[in-house]
C-alpha cells in the first residue's frame, strides 16, 4: 500500500508563494495570473503539490476539508471498455490560506505513458454526506472531467517528446520553420494553406493515436517519395492543421457516466470504470479540465497521445504546424456541477457565461489556455471571439472585452525550453449576434488590434452557404473585400460551422427564396458535397487570392457531416428536430440501406431514409407547436403517428436522440468513405495546394494593378475573372472561372488587358479541356483555369 505524508516543508512552501504574491500586487488580476500557474496538480521533486481556488468552502471548516487520493492496487487497462478496479483510499490533511487550499504530500503516483497515477479530489462531510471537489486545472481526467483527476508527469511528457529540435531551431535562429521575432520572442508566422480535422471521425479509431498512424503513414511514403492513396491525398498540400477542440467536454446527465463508485470503506474504494465515448463535435465545453485532453478521442487514456501527434506532424519530411481550436468564450451547463459559482456571470445564448470581471477566473482561463497551448501547438485560433463579453447594467448593454483577447495575445507558450509566441487566429463576427451584423461586421476588429494577428474572413465565417443561387453573385462585395484586404483572413467556405449550416436549408425553397443551384449536380447530396468542395472556388482561393485558405477533411473527401452531440439530456430533441433537412442532404438511399450504417435507427423500425425525414419533419413541427413541451411534443407524434409507431414516451424519445447522434458520428468517420475517393479529382484538388505552396507570393495582398472582377451583366453566369502580377516581377497570372450558373465561352485574354503569347496552363478542373489563354473556352458551373505566364 502507499504511504502518503504530508510535506510540511513543501505545503508552507505554498502558502508563503501565495502571501507573497497577494503582497507584491495591488491589482488583483496580476496577483490571480501568478497563483493561477501554481493550481492544480504538480509532481515536483519527487512529491506532489495540489492548489485549488476554493471560495465555495467558506463556510467549511478547514480542518475538515480533506485530500481523497486513490491509487489503483493492481494495474488499470486504460483500454477496456469496462473493468471494476480497487483503489487504495486515502484523506490527507490540506490548508487553507484565504480562499485557495494547498496540500504538498509525498507518496503519491504520478501517471505516466505507462501507468494510471494517483486520483484525487477534495472531499469533505456536510450534513452526514460526502462532498467532493474536482480539479478544473486537471493534466489528466482518464475517466472524463465529473470524474477525479489523476496526478500527471507533465515535465517527463515535455522531456520525452519527439520534435524538441523542431523548438530549439526555433529559438536558435528565428526563422525555422516559421517564425519572426516579437518583442524579444520568436512568434510562429502563419501557415500558407490549412485543413481543419475532426480527430473523433477523422480516421476508424477516432483518436488521437489514430490520427497520428495516418499521419506517420503518409510521412514514409513522402520519405521513400512513393505515391499517395487517394484518400491520403486529402489530408496533405497543407502546411498547417487545425483541430476542433481537443479539451473535455460535458456528458449526457442521463447516461450512466465512466467513474461509477460502488463500495468504500475506509481505505478502500472500488468502482466501476467505463470508457469514455462520448459523442460530440467538440464546441461543448465545460471550462474545468479545460488545460487536458477529452479521454473520448485518447486510444490509451493518456495525454501523451495529443504530444505525439504534434511531434508526428512537425517531423513530417514537410513540416506541419498545428493549430489548437480555443473555446473560451462561454459555458455548456454541464459545467454548472464542476465549478464554484464565482465563474459564471448567468446564462447565455449556448448554456452559461463567463465572468471575465472576476480576477481569478479571468487569468484562471488564460492559465488554462496556456497550458493546454504547452501541449507543443504553433498557433491558437480563438473561438467565437465576439462572445467574450461583459454586461454593463447602466447601459443596459454588453461590452466586447477587447483587453481580455489581447490578454490571450500576451500569453507565451514553453514547449521542449523554448518561449515562444503562438500565430493567433480569431474568429469574430462583431456585432453579432446584432440584427444587422451580417451587413455590418468587418472581420477586421482584432486584426487592427493585433496586426500580426488573423481573423476568420467574411466567407468562411458560418453563415456561408454556397449551394445557394446567386451565392457567388450576391457574395460579391465580400469576396472583393478578400480580394482588397484578405492577406490576413483565413478564407475558403468549407468548415465545420459552414457545413452544418448548409444541411439545414431547405431543399426545395418556396419559389420566393434563395433557390438551390442545380448546376451543381443532379441529387441534392451531389450539390451540397460539390458546393464544399467545388473546383472553381479551390482554384480562387488557394491558388489566386491572399490570405490564409483552409479546407476540411469532411468537404475534401465529400463525405457526410453535421452537427454531432450525444451530450445533451435537456435540449437533444430540439437539436434533432433541427436536422429535418440532414437526410436528403446528406444520406442518399443506399447510403441508408448499407449495413455499415444507420444501425441502432435500424432497430427502431425505420427501413429507409425517407421514413426517417418523415419522422424528423413530424417530431421538427411538434417541436415548433409546444413550444418544446416535452410530454406535448410526445402527444402530438403518439396522436399524429409516426413511420414507426404511435406509443412513444419521453424517454424513449431522447433515447432515440442519443442513438441517432451516435449513429451520425459512425455515419461521418471518414475511413467508411475511402474507397469513395477519386483518383483524379484528389489528385487535382493535391495540385492546387501545391501550386500555392510553390507561389506563395500569391499570400499576399493585391497591389494597385491586380485585379479581379466579374462578367457584368451576369446573364445567368457568374464568371469571375482576375490577373495577378509578383512583386518581384518573376511572373504573371491569369485567372476565370464560372463561379455558377449556366455555361459560358469566353477567351480569358480577352478579359484583361495582357498580351496573349505565352501563357501555359497552370490549373484546370477536371475535364475542362483547355490549352492555351488565348483560345475560346466553354466554362461550366464550377469550371476554371489559371494561366501562369514567367516574366524573366
């Protein structure tokens, strides 16, 4: 059995830091970012130090507020799916200074790639029942963030990993791979061309480790320069990803949980372990264990897996950076039950916001921040940055916390001995959610704020639906805002917020609504598909305008996605109700009929596709009548029937919820979609990237004698046409496509005032059979061609 002691020494040790650090800063908020970094579980010169920020146990004796440390008897198979497991039980002592509680004690087990480590919580008695504390500044949360957490070697995971000399290049010179000084620390610079990755459906496993056998795979067939598959090919051209959330999220209060306790007693304590599975796109997050890793996308349980990807990706014979995706900007209300009260400012438009006033909680999640972003990522892209907000009550208004984003500006990263900058990235679309913001937001704010800094442009930001009519017509004025001030946007319409939005369109509009354009393929799942992954725009965006273009792996293998959530026990029968639409977009019949897919729905009775939008469309007007009255939503369905059955419960109704999302996120793994991939159309798309990277000049700005403009009048085609000029005077290009609408020839020399000789065909889309500049060209919806002509 361990033996746990306290560490006199090291727990005085704590409360002096603390007293010192309250005595050197009159400002709170700078007193709160030093003891912020001291928070949580460290394992230390062979002993463990916990500090949590404890205000809710004011009216607990301290004496009575203890350390729970659990320390597994025999060795955990963090790969099970389920095992009952016996911890050794221990409560040792902890002191409170003010209103943080710190406990140093030597014997505790620190995890390791290897092994499960010491858990722990804070506990204590009141009224005769066991409360306990979890650690929102958690390393580890193996069994997810309601469970406790375990005590991590964070500094051995830095030692050990795999791409140190990717960092120390960084800081010997500056420029490797890419970086530029910034106020006396190298700052990674941007990436030419992103993919964004979904790590819970991106490969069959649907983990990290998975992610990064992929990614090793693709490496030794760049090394020995063999060819890629086609489905390979959809994950390369880019020097940079960006994952969607990799942080714990909430669960489904309804499930049963993974941390499942059965029996204590003094010294023993022994529970059920499940594996964690849940299912979610990511956006979900509960704050508390922000700084680790959701152990539902972790094959082994272990953080490791996340360093390992990333030393994967930046060890690649084409270095690859890694782009975190840093949702901070509220709440989901799971996190109500993990947080002291101190961290919500009430509820919001996505479960509950933030306090960013409160001194502690506003560098607590910069702090965070910082050490999920010490994982070893190059940059940050900061979620829904016009949500970070404060409420003034005399002007009855809230106010953008501009100071707070600068504040994750300032924050540096320590990876592998090197400090460095992240390259920053913020999504923000202010004055939404204003009635106006669409006409009214900029996409500019935070880059004239920070100018080293990116935003998510005007057409990528998620209101974009490309599959509509006149999309390309009527997304004129922004796409010239690109053209004019893009060189420091992401741009592109592909991503995971866009797509969902074009699941929910109506599919056949009343005649006095956006129509869909036909001209992008014969079935309304050929449309959206080519709309995300459409030829004309590939070529616009990555190969022609500046700025940053970024695809995502769902668009590029035109496979399915929506919005994936098993995690919600109150409003999972609103979220379904939304997807109405989701079949005919995006399952096509036989994709229904397949025996690889739609399983548990299967079981419920529905035998194809269109019993499911009927169902979906019954349950979306029920939904619409009651006012989302659960028991009146079931009585309406029971009344009206369904395709299967008219004796519905409740629960049986969310159950059917939480199956079809789980369903959905098996129907989106992209492994079930590779045989699907064509051999010409991934190997153009692989071309276009490259080009960019071969160009990169065409990153930046235009200058006073670039161009692009469109065929006007329109005349029911929507041909965008451009040219280009090198600052170095190196070479020219020269740019037309058809955009959408019905087929147009044209002899793109004619368009701009160049010369015709010399021009070579740089791009084409597939079967457009075009050989010089100067020659007429019939350009169909989504066709284009750029011409590149060298000037030396």
């Amino acid at each position: 059995m361990p033996e746990y002691t306290t560490d006199a020494d090291a727990t005085e040790g704590l409360i002096a830091f603390q007293r010192e650090v309250l005595d050197a800063h009159d400002d709170r908020f700078e007193a709160a970012k030093e003891l912020t970094t001291r928070l949580g579980a460290h394992w230390r010169d062979g002993h463990a130090e916990f500090g949590f920020w404890t205000p809710q146990l004011d009216e607990v004796p301290a004496e009575d507020v203890r350390l729970e440390l659990l320390t597994a008897e025999d060795d955990v198979d963090l790969t099970a799916d389920e095992q009952e497991v016996t911890f050794d039980r221990q409560f040792v002592e902890t002191h409170r200074e003010g209103e943080f509680t710190w406990a140093a004690v030597d014997g505790p087990r620190p995890g390791t790639r290897e092994q499960l480590g010491t858990l722990y919580r804070l506990s204590y008695e009141v009224d005769g029942e066991r409360e306990t504390v979890t650690d929102p500044f958690a390393d580890s949360l193996p069994f997810g963030a309601y469970g406790p957490a375990e005590l991590y070697d964070m500094a051995r995971l830095d030692e050990e990993r795999a791409d140190r000399e990717y960092f120390q290049r960084l800081e010997d010179d500056g420029v490797a791979p890419h970086a530029h000084e910034d106020k006396g620390l190298p700052r990674f610079e941007p990436a030419t061309s992103m993919l964004e990755i979904h790590p819970g459906t991106a490969t069959e496993s649907g983990t990290l480790a998975g992610l990064k056998r992929q990614f090793e795979t693709i490496g030794e067939k760049q090394a020995a320069e063999e060819d890629l598959t086609p489905p390979e090919r959809n994950f390369v051209g880019y020097d940079a990803v960006q994952l969607m959330p990799v942080a714990p999220i909430t669960q489904n209060e309804d499930e049963l949980g993974y941390w499942l306790p059965e029996v204590s007693s003094g010294d023993r304590l022994r529970a059920t372990l499940r594996r964690p599975d849940m299912v979610n796109w990511g956006y979900d997050i509960i704050i508390s264990g922000f700084g680790t890793v959701n152990p539902a996308i972790l094959e082994t349980r272990r953080p490791d897996e996340l360093v390992d990807l990333i030393a994967t990706l930046h060890t690649l014979p084409d270095p690859v950076k890694v782009v975190f995706d840093i949702a901070l900007g509220h709440a989901d209300n799971g996190a109500l039950p993990l947080l002291n009260e101190e961290w919500f400012a009430g509820p919001g438009m996505y479960g509950q916001e933030l306090d960013y006033t409160q001194p502690v909680v506003r560098a607590g999640l910069l702090e965070l921040q910082r050490r999920k972003m010490d994982f070893g990522a190059d940059g940050i892209r900061v979620d829904g940055a016009q949500d970070f907000t404060n409420w003034d009550p005399e002007a009855e208004e809230e106010w953008h916390d501009d100071e707070y984003l600068a504040e994750m500006d300032r924050v540096t990263q320590e990876v592998a001995g090197v400090e460095y900058r992240p390259w920053m990235i913020y999504e923000d679309g202010r004055p939404w959610p204003r009635s106006d913001w669409e006409l009214a937001s900029t996409y500019r704010t935070l880059i004239e704020e920070h100018p080293h800094s990116y935003q998510w442009g005007p057409v990528t930001f998620a209101h974009n639906t490309p599959a509509l009519q006149t999309f390309w017509a009527t997304k004129w004025w922004r796409v010239k805002e690109v053209r004019d001030m893009g060189e420091n946007w992401i741009s592109g319409v592909a991503n995971h917020d866009t797509i969902r939005r074009g699941t929910q369109l109506e599919p056949d509009p009343p005649f006095s609504q956006p129509q869909i354009n036909r001209y992008l393929g014969e079935t309304r799942n050929d449309q959206l598909r080519k709309a995300y992954n459409n030829p004309a725009s590939t070529i616009l965006f990555h190969a022609f305008m500046p700025g940053c273009p970024m695809d995502f792996t769902h668009a590029n293998m035109r496979a399915p996605w929506g919005f994936v959530r098993d995690t919600d026990a109150v409003w999972n029968l609103k979220v379904l109700s939304e997807e109405e639409n989701f079949p005919e977009w995006q399952i096509r019949p036989q994709d229904f009929e397949n025996d690889a897919h739609f399983g548990r729905l299967k079981e419920w009775g529905f035998e194809d596709r269109d019993e499911l939008s009927e169902f979906l469309g019954l349950l979306a007007d029920a939904v619409s009548m009651t006012d989302y009255d659960k028991e009146e939503i079931t009585t309406l369905l029971n009344t009206a029937g369904t395709p299967i059955g008219d004796e519905f419960s409740v629960a049986e109704l969310e159950q059917l919820g939480r199956e079809w999302m789980r369903d959905l996120g098996e129907f989106f793994n992209l492994s079930h979609w590779h045989d699907q991939q064509d051999e010409e159309r991934t190997a153009f798309d692989l071309r276009v990237r490259e080009f960019r990277h071969d160009h990169e000049w065409v990153t930046t700005e235009f200058t006073g004698a670039d161009t692009l403009e469109y065929v006007y009048p329109t005349d029911g085609t929507v041909l965008y046409y451009g040219h280009r000029r090198a600052s170095d005077d190196s070479e020219e290009l020269l740019f037309v496509g058809t955009m959408e609408g019905v087929a147009e020839t044209v002899t793109p020399t004619d368009l701009v005032d160049v010369d015709d000789e010399g021009w070579e065909v740089a791009l084409a889309s597939p079967e457009l059979d075009v050989e010089d500049a100067s020659d007429a060209v019939s350009l169909a919806d989504s066709q284009a061609a750029l011409f590149v002509r060298s000037l030396d």
